[in-house]
C-alpha cells in the first residue's frame, strides 16, 4: 500500500458566538463591532491565508475552514444573518432563554465542537470566536486529541485559556489585522506588544542559497526587536517574518527545524530568547520582562495563573492615576481610543504600560461594576476595586492564597506601604 502523502492544507472548523463578540467589540469600537457583523468573509480569509500556524513551529501550509458555524439571537441579531450565510456559514438560531437575554449559544457550539472531533473528516484546527473562559474543558479534550486550537480572548479570560489553546486571538489583533482598521479608525496601535508592519521583501534568485535566506531571516527578526517598544512574544515574532521573508524561506527556517529553534541560534547581547511560556524576544538594554525589585514574588504567580499585569508598584501608581486624570478629561472617548490616551499619559509620568496591560485594567475594572470614567473615582479607589478583581480571579482559578499573600498583592497593586 502507498504511503500517505502529508496534507496539502489545513483543515478547519470555526465556531463564532456572534452576541459574545459583538458586544464585546462594540463596547471597544463600534466601527469594529460593525465590521465584523458585516463582513464577515473579509475576517474568515484573514484567518485562512494571513494568521498563520496556531503553533510556532508547525508546518506553514494553507488552511482551509471547511466548516463555518455562526450561533446568533434571531431578535437582535437576526438582521446580520444574511452576511454570514453568504460568507459560507451555517447559522443556528440561539433564542435568549432568560429574561436577563442569556441564550444557549455555549451548549450548541460545545456539543457541534465534540461532534467535529469525531467527524469523518480529521479537522486539524479548531477556532472558537468567543471571549467566554467556560470553554476550557473543551479545549483541553481538543488537546488529548492532539488538534490544535485558537480562541479569542479579551481581559481576563486570556490568562485562563493560554493554557489550554494553542493560539490566543488578542482582540486588539482581531481588530487591526482580521478586520482591518487603521489606528484612526479603532483607536489601536499594536497587536499584544508593539510590533512594527513588516516591509515587503522581494524574492531574489540568491534566496536559494541557504546562507542568505539565513540572513535575511535573521535581519528581520533584529529589525523586529529593534523596533519595538517591549518584548515580542515568539507568536507574534514569527508571523512578522514570515510576513517580511515571505513563507517558503520559513518552511524549515533554515534548517534549524522552528523559529524558537533558530533565534536561540541567534542570540546575542541585543537580543535574548526568555524561553518561559509564551516565549519572549527582548533588548535587555532597552525592554524589560518583569520588574522584581518592585513587585513581590506572588506578583509573578498571581500573574502567571490569571494575567494580572506583571508591572511594577510604580508603574501601577503611575497607570491608576493616568487613568483617574484621562476618565475625568475625556469621559467620552471610545475605550480603545483611551487606551491609548492612557498609555502616553504613563509615559509622561515615566513608565512604559503596554496596551494589553491597560486593557486587562479597564476590563477588571468594568467586570466589578467600576466605570472609571466617573469622576468620583480618583486613582486609590480605582486601584483598590481592581485589586479585589484580581483577587476574585486568584479565587475563581482555585488558586489558594494565604492572608499575608493577599495582602501582598494589594499592596504591589494599592501601594499602600
């Protein structure tokens, strides 16, 4: 019997919780939210031809969702369904089953994601368009069976599903690459740490030759590095070169069989591999990982298991007080938009906070009832109300904490010493 040739392509399910993530990017930027329930082939081809491999280092070979599922609620949602059933997608009625318009989108879309896991045909990657953090049982059963996955996250629920998924969509990523807003446009500037567009390399004969194709690899990566403004994770870092070099030079990046592989080849004073999970390229001279003089050894477990910003008492002091003075100036300003405001506001004041860091803070403060833009919020009691979010999340992870450890991390968050 003939051997089995490899796989062409990818094969792909995605499954879209449209209210989940409507909403959820129509608080953010409502031109987003309008982009996505509308246009929905252009975000589907994205994640065919431009998002790449879930996992760093597997094959970069075409994927194809073959299987395209939207759940909506018919009443509100139902005007949108036309543009999902031209884009290929089956769309299931999920009436709100509650007054409080909880519907039944999560048990439809977990009982079609096992039934794809024994499908006939072997699905390779599964995509779950929903910021939900209930799906991580399903996500781990994906992984027994060795099918990769990717999920959008926002806030919080991206430290509960790193784990489990091979791939986390940062919403801010959803929105500039999938949907293709420009900053102007959705009030964003950078997908998950700063990254720099990559400038169109053409192919050249001498690509052939495994030294060039070696060093046009490798500058890309450096002029990465060079231009951000904070760590790059390893994600990020390859879908950039492979955007710069172009994909068949990163078939086996040249022969070192993986990107992880090949930038540890590389390493040099100005640039360093932090192997730790995700993965981080850096400058040590110019970016910095953690801060551990300022923020106790909890800091970094509590960090680890529920993504609470890993920054320290004075950057903490520093973003608190930005926001505190921005929600007071501009209570009308997108949050997206205010991101951003907030971010050069902390640089003025003397400390670098990245965008996903200020987005984790104000979807904290939103998931505890706090709209930071009132003025009676000044930054201590903002800080005191995100302080208990991230204690709450330590709590709902089962992640046992004693008083004094507690106390620890209200004060590396409060900086009440």
């Amino acid at each position: 019997m003939a051997e089995a040739q490899p796989a062409s392509y990818r094969r792909a399910a995605l499954f879209v919780d449209f209210e989940n993530v409507y909403i959820g990017l129509r608080n953010s930027s409502p031109d987003a939210a309008a982009a996505f329930a509308t246009d929905p082939g252009r975000w589907v081809r994205w994640m065919e031809q431009d998002l790449g491999p879930f996992r760093v280092d597997d094959d970069e070979v075409p994927r194809v969702l073959l299987r395209r599922i939207c759940y909506l609620e018919p009443s509100h949602s139902g005007r949108f369904r036309s543009y999902f059933t031209r884009a290929g997608f089956r769309v299931v009625d999920c009436p709100s089953l509650t007054s409080m318009g909880k519907n039944s989108a999560d048990i439809h879309m977990v009982l079609d994601i096992l039934d794809t896991l024994t499908h006939p045909t072997r699905f390779d990657d599964f995509v779950v368009l929903s910021t939900d953090a209930d799906f991580t049982p399903v996500f781990m059963r994906l992984r027994e069976h060795d099918r990769t996955s990717a999920m959008l996250v926002s806030g919080p629920t991206a430290a509960a599903l790193q784990s489990v998924c091979d791939f986390a969509i940062p919403d801010i990523m959803f929105i500039e690459e999938a949907l293709g807003l420009s900053p102007s446009q959705a009030g964003v500037d950078q997908v998950r740490t700063p990254v720099p567009q990559p400038r169109a390399t053409a192919a050249a004969p001498s690509d052939r030759d495994s030294d060039s194709v070696r060093n046009r690899l490798e500058a890309a990566v450096r002029e990465l590095v060079a231009q951000s403004t904070a760590p790059v994770d390893l994600a990020s870092a390859a879908h950039y070169v492979r955007k710069a070099v172009g994909r068949e030079a990163t078939t086996d990046w040249a022969g070192a069989g993986g990107f992880k592989q090949f930038v540890a080849a590389i390493q040099s004073d100005t640039l360093v591999l932090e192997p730790r999970h995700p993965g981080w390229l850096f400058d040590p001279a110019r970016h910095e990982l953690v801060q551990p003089a300022s923020a106790p050894e909890i800091a970094e477990r509590v960090s680890r298991v529920v993504g609470a910003p890993l920054i320290g008492t004075d950057a903490y002091r520093a973003l608190f007080r930005s926001i505190a003075d921005e929600g007071r100036a501009n209570p009308a300003l997108p949050q997206a938009q205010a991101e951003e405001v907030i971010r050069e506001a902390c640089g003025r004041r003397g400390h670098t906070v990245t965008r996903s860091a200020i987005h984790f803070v104000l979807i904290g403060l939103k998931y505890s009832g706090v709209d930071w833009r009132e003025a009676r919020h000044d930054a201590a009691s903002l800080a005191s109300e995100f302080a208990g979010n991230v204690l709450r999340l330590t709590v709902n992870a089962r992640m046992e904490l004693t008083e004094a450890e507690r106390a620890a991390v209200r004060a590396w968050i409060q900086d009440e010493h």
